[in-house]
C-alpha cells in the first residue's frame, strides 16, 4: 500500500524530497501531481519499477516508453541530441505543459537499458517536481494516469481524477508513495513538440499554447 506524503512547497520540504529518492532508488513507484495532471514516476534504469508502471497502464503500447522528466537543458542534453534549434525553442516552452521529442543522444545511460530512437523530454512548471528531480539528480520516467479507468462510475465527471485521495482509492495498492499537496489538480494533456528532424511539428495540441512557437 501507498505511503500518502502530505508535502507543501514554496519552499518544497527537503525531507519529503529525499524521502521520495529513497523510494525511486529502490524501485518504487511514486504519485505526484503535474503541471496538467497525475502521473506516476519512478528511475528509469529500474527495470522493476518501470514494469510495476506498465502493469498499471495496461493498455498503454509497450513499445511506446515513457517520457523524461528533466529540470535544466543541461540535464536535457545529457540524454537528447540539442542543437541551436532545439535549445531555442526548450527555451520557449520549458519550464511548460509540453513534451518535446528529441534524438536520443548517445550518452543516454546504457543502464537505462532503452534503445529508442527518440526520446520525450517533460520540464512541468512545477516547483515540487523541479525540486525532486534536482534532489534525485537524473530524469525520472515519468507518464500520466489513466483517467479514462480511474472509476466505473457512469457519471464523467468522476471519471477523472483531480485529488490525491482518488489516487489512493485507485492505485493506492501498487504504489510505494504519493506526493500530495492537497490541492486539485487540473486534467489537460501536454502539447507534443517534434523537434527530432530540425524543424517544429505539431504532433498533438494540448494545454500548451503554440502561439510564437509555430509562427
């Protein structure tokens, strides 16, 4: 059963955070909320943690990995190729509601075990996060949760999930920690940025304005 860790930021709690390292060091499956939604996360070199993850999303294409969650460029171009385009537009939209997929640099740790030609690269505007990853001190896989099974009620509405607590009721049982702030989250997808050929393509608009970006 999960651990719900009530955790506040501005500034976020040191302790929380290492806490929740532990966790993904030992792989553990955490809850958290974004910048657009709940999501899971957990170290992308645990072949555990990331297959506890799958068995979560059961519908979600195996050959389709999850995306990275980054805090810096820096930390971005350690694991993607980022030419001058690509570090203008990260610019522009992290940190954002975005997911931009970039070519899969060939320093991307052999102990991810990942043989992807492209990666997902996520910087939420999200201090709790921003501030986890940088305690962590690497990406962590990182992928939204299914709303659309999150309850068997008829009425749409609460289908969706915005509390931790809902969370819990639901996943609770297969996870190690939930981070919760205690507030509601908002559901939106993230806007897909390709930046992976030189050039911008829109492959989904989500919360994420592409005004000045595609113009």
């Amino acid at each position: 059963m999960a651990k719900v860790l009530y955790t506040f930021i501005n500034p976020t709690s040191k302790k929380d955070l290492d806490e929740a390292c532990r966790v993904l060091d030992r792989d553990g499956v955490i809850a958290y909320p974004t910048d657009v939604n709940w999501a899971f996360g957990c170290d992308p070199s645990s072949k555990k943690a990331v297959e506890k993850i799958r068995m979560l999303k059961p519908h979600h294409p195996k050959e389709l990995p999850f995306s990275f969650l980054c805090d810096s460029i820096s930390m971005i171009s350690s694991i993607a190729d980022v030419d001058h385009a690509a570090f203008a537009v990260l610019k522009k939209v992290f940190p954002g509601p975005y997911t931009v997929l970039l070519k899969r640099n060939r320093t991307l740790p052999r102990q991810m075990k990942d043989r992807r030609k492209l990666v997902g690269i996520r910087m939420p505007k999200f201090p709790l996060l921003l501030d986890l990853i940088g305690v962590f001190g690497k990406p962590i896989a990182t992928t939204s949760i299914p709303y659309e099974i999150a309850s068997e009620s008829p009425h749409h509405d609460e289908q969706w999930l915005h509390y931790g607590y809902e969370v819990d009721n639901i996943y609770g049982h297969a996870l190690d920690l939930i981070l919760d702030l205690g507030d509601p989250v908002p559901v939106h997808e993230t806007t897909i940025l390709d930046l992976s050929e030189g050039e911008i393509t829109l492959i989904r608009q989500g919360f994420g304005s592409i005004k000045g970006i595609l113009e």
